[in-house]
C-alpha cells in the first residue's frame, strides 16, 4: 500500500522538543524524508539558512517551543516577554517567510504549525507564553489565506494536554498533584503523542488540500 507521504522532503524544527520526535516518527513511518532540524532558530539569518540547506522542501512542520512560564502580567520581564516571541513567533515568520516562494511557485506545499491552545483560550498564570501562542495563531489564520491563492495550505494544530518531552513530562505526569490538574480536561486524559501526529499527517497530506489557515483544537475538550 503507498506511503501517505511517500517521497516527501519535511523539515521538522526543534525535533527533540515538544512534538518533535513523535512527528518525526509518523512522518518517516509514512514514506517522508525527514529532516530533523535541532538548531537555534532564534538567530533572525538561521531559518533561512535552514531553507536554503535543505533545498527542495514539501512540507515544513514548524515545531517551535518554549517553557511555559507560570507568571502573571505584573510580573512578566521584558527578558522573559521577548525571549517567548523570539522562540516561537519571530522563527515562525522567518520559516514561512523563506520556504513559500518555492511551494507558491510549484503551487504545492503544506506547512503545519504546532501551536498550543493556550493561544485560544485564557489561562492565568501565562501572560507571555499564552501571547506568544495567541501571535502564532493568528499569524497561520493571515499568512494562510495570503498562501490559500497559491495553493499553499498553511493551518495550525491548537494542542493541549498532549504527552511530550517539553510539556507532559513523566515527572510532571507523576506528580501528586496531577489527578487534580487533569480534571480540567472532559476527556479525563492525556492525549498519546501519536494522536496530535495523526493530525499533523492528515494536514500534511494530500486529503487536507482545502483547509487555509484553519486552527484545530486539540485538547480533549479542553478548548473547542
């Protein structure tokens, strides 16, 4: 039976971070050629060096994260305020910005944001992380449409409650105080690593060809 992305060049940003390895592994396991990108995109030249190295890109998952920070706005430094946009919003341009007039100008190419739904929904003590999410998300619903007259798909998966080596760690998922935390959430879990990647595959792939800057929650209820 075809690979759903047999033959595929995806770039994979942060890759050993947050969704990183679990999109990695689904992509491979359905034909991609992966290229699992570890570097510091902070740096304003380095997403376009990361383009320009890669060559020939059919699929760009921009997995950008930062720790969340438990502050509230009184609190948020302008060092911690900045360093949350330049690790999650400015690299995020910066991708978009050097790998689209090549997919424009095949007019093909998918390019899948994993966000957080904190971006959508208020959750205090998170000032800096949640603007930071809430500027990816908007950015995927503009840059989407602007992309949607070139046959570009650019959408975002808005996640949650997701297990992941940044977020839900075992040692936070162990926690005593845990139990409670997950009641939060009307699904009564943690999602698998596998399902958000389930997603991210599907918005990959040739099925998702009319979705244009759309955001998906992905949170068990959690934000609909």
């Amino acid at each position: 039976m075809p690979k759903r992305l047999g033959g595929k060049r995806v770039i994979v940003t942060q890759a050993q971070d947050f969704m990183g390895p679990a999109l990695c592994e689904m992509f491979a396991a359905e034909g991609a050629h992966v290229i699992p990108e570890t570097r510091d995109l902070r740096e304003p030249a380095a997403a376009g060096e990361l383009v320009r190295e890669a060559g020939h890109v059919d699929i760009l998952a921009a997995n950008l994260m930062q720790r969340n920070r438990r502050n509230p706005a009184p609190l948020v430094s302008d060092e911690e305020w900045a360093d949350m946009f330049d690790m999650m919003v400015h690299p995020l341009h910066r991708l978009i910005r050097a790998v689209l007039p090549q997919m424009m100008s095949r007019r093909k190419g998918k390019i899948v944001v994993m966000g957080s739904a904190n971006g959508l929904r208020g959750t205090a003590p998170r000032a800096a992380y949640s603007a930071a999410r809430g500027a990816q998300l908007t950015y995927v619903k503009t840059a989407g449409v602007e992309a949607a007259t070139h046959n570009v798909n650019i959408n975002a998966i808005a996640q949650n409650w997701t297990t992941n080596p940044t977020s839900f760690t075992p040692e936070i998922v162990a926690a005593a105080d845990f139990p409670e935390r997950l009641r939060e959430v009307p699904m009564g879990r943690l999602a698998y690593g596998w399902e958000s990647a389930a997603l991210a595959l599907y918005l990959a792939g040739d099925e998702s060809d009319f979705f244009f800057g759309q955001i998906f929650p992905f949170a068990g209820g959690w934000q609909t």
